[in-house]
C-alpha cells in the first residue's frame, strides 16, 4: 500500500467516523448516544426487555460500539505518526496491509476495554443516585468532580509518563517488532499504543459523560486538545494551562451551586 493510499484510507475512516456522529447526533435517533438511556427509550428499550440479560449486556455492548465510533474520529488522527512508521517498518511484506490493520485494531481494543469500564462505573453511579435523594439534588457534584480530577490529572507524573511513550512512535514500534509473530507483535503495538493513549487520555475523555456523549463540538475541541498533546513538538505546553483551566471550571460549577441565586 503506497503511502497517499495509506493516508487516503485512514483520512476516509475519520472522516466517516465524524459524519456518521454528527448525523446520528442530529437524527431523531440522537437521544440514543445518551449512554444512559438505551434501556429508556424506543426499540433499543425493548430489545433490552426482550433479551435475557438484556438491560446490561446490550446496553453495555452498544455503549461500545459507540464509543470506539467517538474514539475513532477523535482518537485515531493522534495514531497517525506511528501508525506511518510501522507502514514503513513492514513494507515489503506481504501481508503488510493486514499487520497495520491489526495495529490499527488492537489500538481500538485498547479503547473499547476503557470504554466498557467506563460505562460500568458511569452505571454503579447512577445506580447509586437513584438510591439516595442526595444524588438526585445535587447531581453536579459529579460533573464537577470528574472535571476537577481532569485538570488534577494534567500535573501527575502518570500523565506525562504515558505522555511520553505516545509522543516518541519510533522507538515504540521498534521496542516490540520482532517479526517472528508478525499478527501478534502489529496487534500488541496497536493495544499497547492504545493502552498509554488511554493512560495519559483518560481524564479527558470522561469529560464526554459531563457534556454529552453526542456533543460534536466538544469531540471536536477534545480531539484537537490531544492531538496536540502527543504529537505537536510544543504539545507538552498545553497540558498545565488546560489542567488549570479545568480546576478554574470545575470550581465554577462548585460556586454557581453554593452561591445564592440574586434575587
């Protein structure tokens, strides 16, 4: 696979990732990228029913699916460097174009396994709200939680260690070809790239279950954020000043909670 065909393919798979979200997002069907309302609503609510195990495997699973759809558009692009590299590595293989998709494939496992956990916690919490009334009043405590422990995030030294294995492709592809196990070491490379991706990612992209699975533009900014991040030569700048523009927003929630309202 030539280079410009390579870049065509991966261009044309972001691209279609971003069309399908913002049509679905734009759709009646919109309300089903809530990722807590698959049991609630329409047809998806009666498959649940209909089901055995329903209301948790399948809401579980489609939650999944929607989110390697997110990670796809907003993730994958940060991929690129490395992905080029290990093109590049096995080319003139026969089956390099299978190895790159299995690289491309472990890196959306890697995701996916984030996803599904996240989507169990994100299930316990509500769980837990529809228990206590305390929850139900004073539901920003956890939005304004998650951003806050978002900005915390951005000055941790886990952040720029994963950071750092993200931002250096070269070497990373290098540390685990080995070429005896082909399939095996492309898939690990994907997963294990994906695996520090989540590490130095994770805080950020729960900030998607405070604005909104389906929200576009915030997709779009978050996208643009760690893109950045890993792969721009200044990316590393970026990380304190959006650490604390988090904790200033999550203490902006906080306040316009504890304040009184003007009469």
């Amino acid at each position: 696979m030539s280079r410009a065909v390579f870049s065509a393919l991966t261009a044309g798979v972001v691209a279609s990732a971003w069309t399908v979200l913002w049509v679905w997002s734009a759709s009646p069907y919109g309300r089903y990228l809530d990722h807590g309302r698959w049991t609630e609503v329409g047809i998806t609510a009666e498959i649940c029913r209909a089901v055995p195990g329903g209301e948790v495997l399948l809401p579980a699973l489609l939650h999944g699916a929607a989110w390697v759809l997110m990670v796809a558009a907003m993730m994958l692009p940060t991929t690129l460097p490395l992905l080029g590299i290990f093109r590049r590595v096995a080319a003139g293989r026969a089956d390099a174009d299978r190895l790159v998709l299995l690289a491309v494939l472990g890196y959306l496992c890697a995701w996916f396994a984030f996803g599904l956990a996240a989507h169990v916690l994100d299930q316990m919490l509500l769980a837990a709200a529809s228990e206590t009334s305390w929850f139900v009043a004073n539901g920003w405590v956890v939005g304004a939680i998650v951003v806050g422990g978002a900005g915390l995030f951005q000055f941790s030294s886990l952040k720029y260690r994963c950071l750092d294995k993200c931002r250096t492709p070269y070497g990373f592809v290098i540390e685990r070809w080995r070429g005896l196990e082909p399939a095996r070491d492309a898939f690990r490379i994907g997963f294990d790239h994906g695996f520090f991706c989540v590490g130095c990612c994770w805080a950020l992209m729960l900030l998607m279950f405070v604005v909104g699975m389906g929200n576009v533009g915030w997709m779009l900014a978050l996208g643009a954020v760690m893109a950045a991040e890993k792969n721009l030569a200044w990316g590393k700048r970026l990380s304190a000043p959006l650490g604390i523009a988090l904790i200033g927003w999550s203490g902006a929630i906080s306040l316009t909670h504890f304040l009184p309202a003007s009469p």
